[in-house]
C-alpha cells in the first residue's frame, strides 16, 4: 500500500512516479478558507542532517517509524549517492553495485530495508535493494535493459519494472527471495506497469496503450490482469490500493485542465472526488494505509493551486495557504492523517508545511537565511524529511523537522 512516487522523466504511464522522483532529485542541486496553525520554535524542533565527506548537497526523501532517514547526496562531479541517517543523525553512504555512475533511494520500509535505483555508465538502471545492514543486492531483470523497483507489501513482494528482449517496458513482480514474474503487457499495449500492492499481492498500475492514452489494469495475486473502467474515457493512473481493496488515482484528459482525483469501488466502479468550491480541475498525492486520501486542486483562470483532503464518501476539503500566500501543494500522508507539503508564503519562495487532522495549516520553517525549503516524507510519529536551500551556496540540504 502507498504511504506517501526515473526514466529519464520521461514515459507518460509512469508521469506521476517520475515527476515526483526527478524533481527531488533536481531540486538538490539546482536551487541557486483555511485555518491557520502556528509552528514556532516551541511547536517544531528543525535539524540540518550532516554530509558525508565530498558531498556538497543533500536531499531527505523519506523516513520510516523506527526514524531511520534516506535521501541523495550530490557530489561536484554532478553524481549522486544514496544515504541513510540513524535516528542520530549520522550519516552512511549506502554501498553501490560495481560499475555503478550513481544510486539513488526510493523508498524504506518499517524494518530497515531499502529500495532504489543504481545506473551505470550506460545510465541503465538496475534495481537494488539494501537490507537493514546496508548490504546491497540487485533483483533480477527481464533482459539487458533497465530495471526498476517501485514498492513492496507486508510478505516481502516486490513490484517494479523491467525491459524485456522485446524492448518494451514490462510490469513485473518479485517474490521474497528475489525471484522475478513478467505481469506481461496487456493486447494492444506497448509497455506496463505497476503502481502499488497490497498485502494480499492485488498489484494496480498501468498499460500504455499509445502516447497521452493509458489504461488502468489491476493483476490479481496469480498474475493474472484486469483492466479497471477510466474516467470518461481519460487516460487514469491507479495510484494506490487498501488491504480492503479499494482504488484511488488521478484521471487526464486531452488539456492540461483536464485532471481529476478518482476512486474505484471494490466492486469495480469509478467516480471522480469531490472538487473544493470553485476549484475545476484536481490530482490525487497521498493515500494512507487506512484509505484517507490527499492531493492538489486548481483554481483557474490564474494558477492557482490549494492542498485538498478527501473524507471516506468523497468530499473535499479545501486545505488552504499560508497567509499572504496563493498556493499550496501536498507531498505526502501518514497513516494518522497528517499531511505535508509545500506552500508559496510572502517574502519567501516555497515553505515547507504540514496539515494537522483538523485542517490547520502550519510553516515548518527553513534553514536561517533560507527562503525556500520543500517536505518530502513523514512517519506515523510526526518526523517530517525534506530539503532547505543554504542562502551561502545555493545547494540544496537535507533536513529534519520533529513536530513536539
């Protein structure tokens, strides 16, 4: 189930994973009616998370509930190494497979392992996984070409993608003792691939059926596909999916407005989420393990963008900005319901907030001096990971804030 996200940033059944991932990535190195909470210094304790040696940038992009932080340090030479912080704040660079240019983290789970991304020289992707002692190893692949893991569940299967001999980009599924299954590629379809599992191994994700036209697919726990009904026949990316069965993603149409929140029943229907007042267009971010559901609604003709929360029947809930500010983005969800994300505040580029369970809006803050600072992942115990820029450099540095 999704807690919470590259190819090049490119491929259009994978836009939401990849977005997400290139732009924390990016961001590293390239920085040069609501109601209102209020977070000082008595409300949030914020900790500059240390570099390793050489490292000159840093981003957090997740932390798990024993509170053990990953993220990517950024190298002059313009390479990248994943790390993890103990719940001291010290630093381990994670070890890479051999030939590998760069590493990268995606994801941590409750027990101490994590999975990413190491490219070689070719910048072809293996996918990795680093048990709790840091021990690398890589999961098999289709053929030759990259490879990528996305999730896990509770029995240790994994989910990913891989390039076939056939050149195209399959779903695949690994069990617990890295043993790979191709979910295949829909009649049709050019490429697949997988979203989220839940525990009973029900994978969703996506076939591509041409560019801008994609179809949602659900595989049962034999491997065997399904497609799931799209939005008035828009492209829909199933993002999510509950132990209960329940399905939440994001409908697009042929307009860049053209963009909504959706669920699916467990029997299988679709509908589109609730829209805040005045709000016309909406994209689903977070879903918790308890089905509660989070994302970002648009408020035209201006771009105008509000953190929006969705109840168990739909309804929105428009999560407001910071005062003086126009817009405000969710990043991510624990499974209390407290929310994070990004909000545009006066005199300062981004703010890092979070949303507490009665919808009030709170400014986590930056580093002092810094106007810009981004979340990017919470545990269920209110520890939020993110990035702050250092005003002296301009670089990018991983950050952490404990909510008192």
């Amino acid at each position: 189930m999704r807690n919470d996200r590259a190819e090049g940033c490119v491929n259009g059944m994978r836009w939401r994973l990849l977005r997400r991932r290139c732009g924390r990535a990016a961001a590293v190195m390239m920085l040069s009616a609501s109601v209102v909470g209020n977070a000082n210094a008595a409300d949030v304790r914020l900790v500059e998370l240390s570099l390793p040696p050489g490292a000159i940038g840093s981003g957090a992009s997740a932390v798990n509930d024993e509170g053990t932080i990953i993220g990517t340090v950024g190298f002059a030479d313009r390479t990248w190494r994943a790390v993890k912080w103990d719940r001291r704040g010290a630093v381990t660079v994670l070890p890479s497979l051999p030939g590998a240019i760069e590493t990268l983290v995606w994801k941590i789970f409750d027990d101490g392992v994590v999975i990413g991304t190491a490219r070689d020289e070719n910048y072809t992707a293996h996918a990795v996984r680093w048990d709790r002692a840091g021990r690398i190893t890589e999961f098999p692949s289709l053929g030759n070409g990259s490879t990528e893991v996305v999730g896990r569940n509770a029995t240790g299967t994994y989910i990913g993608t891989s390039v076939a001999a056939d050149g195209r980009t399959h779903a695949v599924r690994w069990d617990s003792r890295g043993r790979i299954t191709d979910l295949g590629i829909p009649t049709g379809a050019t490429g697949s691939a997988p979203a989220d599992i839940n525990d009973a191994g029900v994978i969703v994700g996506v076939a591509d059926l041409a560019p801008g036209n994609t179809q949602p697919i659900m595989w049962s726990r034999q491997g065997v596909s399904a497609e799931l009904p799209r939005l008035h026949g828009w492209s829909t990316f199933p993002e999510s999916i509950t132990n209960d069965g329940h399905i939440a993603g994001t409908a697009t149409g042929p307009t860049p407005q053209d963009r909504l929140a959706v669920r699916w029943s467990r029997h299988g229907w679709i509908s589109a989420l609730d829209l805040p007042p005045n709000a016309t267009a909406s994209a689903l971010e977070a879903a918790n393990a308890r089905g509660d559901l989070a994302g970002t609604a648009f408020f035209g003709p201006d771009p105008v963008w509000h953190g929006t929360r969705w109840d168990d029947r739909g309804r929105a809930v428009d999560l407001g900005v910071l005062p003086g500010g126009t817009s405000s983005f969710v990043r991510g969800m624990n499974d209390n319901g407290l929310i994070i994300g990004d909000a545009e505040a006066p005199g300062a580029s981004t703010r890092a907030v979070y949303w507490d369970r009665n919808n009030r809006i709170h400014d986590l803050g930056a580093l002092p001096g810094s106007t810009w600072s981004s979340a990017t992942g919470v545990n269920n115990h209110g520890v939020i990971v993110g990035f702050s820029s250092i005003p002296e450099t301009g670089y990018g540095r991983a950050v952490m804030w404990r909510i008192r």
